[in-house]
C-alpha cells in the first residue's frame, strides 16, 4: 500500500453509490487517472468542490501496490485547489462549451491509464486558463488547442507544403486523410478548397499567432472550425460528442 500526490485536471466524474464519485483526471506525473472520491456528494465533504471538473488540483492518492492499472481504483484522500478554471467557465455556455470538448479530447489521447502525458497536460492547463480569462473568442481557443493536441500526438497537419509530395505551397486543396493540404497533383477524393483565408487561421492557431487569428471574419473562423472537427474526427476514428453542442 502505498500514498503517492499528483496535480492534475479533472476531466469527468461519476457517480458511485450513495455519496461518493469516481473521478478521472489527467495528471503531470502519472498521465490519466481514476480514482475514487469517498463521501463527496456529501453537503458536508471537505473536499469535493475540488474535484469538480475543470479544476486546477493538487491530490493524493492512496493505492493498493504500485500499480494505478490494477482491479480497484486508488482513493483520494486529500485535495487543494490549485487554479479553480471552472468558475470563469462554467457561467458562460460558449466557454462550457469549448471547455467540456477539450476535456473529452484529452481524455481520448489519454487512453492508457498511468501513462504520462506531460505535453497534452501542459496544453490542457494552458488552453483553460486562457479559456477562464475569456482572452480570446472560445472558438478559436477551443480549434488551437484541437491542432496542437493532434500535432503533439503525431498528426500535425500541413497547411503550406502538399502534405503527400512536399511541393511549397501554397495549396489549394485540403484532405483530412492525406494529412492536410495537398497540391494538384496529389489532389484525393474527399479533398476540399478551402478560402486561403481559413487555412491561414489554422495555421496561425497552430503557431500561436494570436493577433491574425482574433481578427479574422467569422465565416473564416466557421469554415476553419469545420476542418478542424473533420481532422480529429478522422484521427480520433470517432466524433466527439461534446463537439456537436459548440456554437459555431
């Protein structure tokens, strides 16, 4: 038996019986992790405001062995807030929104529990802060963090060199399956043209050129939107469900 303390983004609860909950969070040391939370539920319980989802928290954890993949959860036993980016989200529907899908798509590159996912973690943190501060229009926060969350998982996509040949762009066409943009020669069935306008708001998302992105038109920002969810869509193999409840 064994304590161990992590701090980590708590990304979806269950219920479990009368009065505790099952909690996943994704973690800087130990990647996704599901634990229990005993008596939470309770109007009374000491910690439970701290892991409700979107919370910022520092935990600890009681496990039985060594291992976090085992039959039976480790317990939480102890909590403290760290940063509670719920309370700048939650009020706003865009925001909760933009912020449930982003929890889902980190829980869904996170699939091996105890695996450490110290990239997808630090984006995570990032994008909800930034979210929580309403720095940016959610949309577009929500589609950056969709591209880097794909590019640091292996599938960045291209948005000036044909991502088939290598040919300098720019491009015309665009194939969520060929990895990005793609010239004449390479053109796939399936592929689209989009306006230059919205492939240069993806990749200004993905470097982090905020001041293009913020004054983009909103019909590029929809068109770009509409890559970016067939992108993932094809990568994650299926959708996302909080996705379909974004406003675009």
């Amino acid at each position: 038996m064994s304590l161990f303390r992590d701090d980590g983004i708590v990304l979806r609860t269950q219920k479990l019986g009368e009065a505790d909950r099952i909690i996943t969070l994704l973690t800087r040391g130990h990647g996704r992790v599901r634990a229990v939370a005993r008596g939470v539920r309770r109007t009374k319980s000491k910690f439970g405001a701290g892991l409700e989802p979107f919370s910022h928290a520092d935990v600890q954890f009681f496990a039985r062995g060594s291992d976090l993949v085992g039959r039976s959860l480790p317990l939480c036993t102890q909590t403290e807030i760290i940063s509670p980016y719920g309370n700048g989200i939650v009020t706003d529907y865009a925001r909760y929104t933009a912020g449930t899908a982003m929890l889902e798509t980190a829980e869904r590159f996170t699939e091996n529990e105890g695996e450490p996912a110290v990239q997808q973690y630090l984006l995570l943190i990032g994008a909800l802060r930034t979210l929580s501060r309403g720095e940016h229009e959610p949309n577009l926060i929500l589609d950056a963090f969709l591209l880097r969350s794909l590019a640091v998982n292996g599938y960045a996509p291209s948005f000036e060199d044909c991502a088939k040949c290598g040919i300098h762009g720019p491009n015309r066409h665009f194939s969520v399956a060929a990895g990005g943009v793609v010239c004449g020669d390479c053109r796939v069935g399936g592929s689209v043209v989009p306006s230059s306008e919205a492939i240069a708001l993806l990749s200004a998302l993905l470097t982090g050129d905020w001041g293009y992105a913020d004054a983009c038109e909103a019909r590029h920002v929809r068109e770009g939107s509409g890559l970016v969810s067939a992108y993932l869509h094809w990568h994650l193999e299926r959708g996302l469900r909080s996705l379909r409840y974004v406003e675009k």
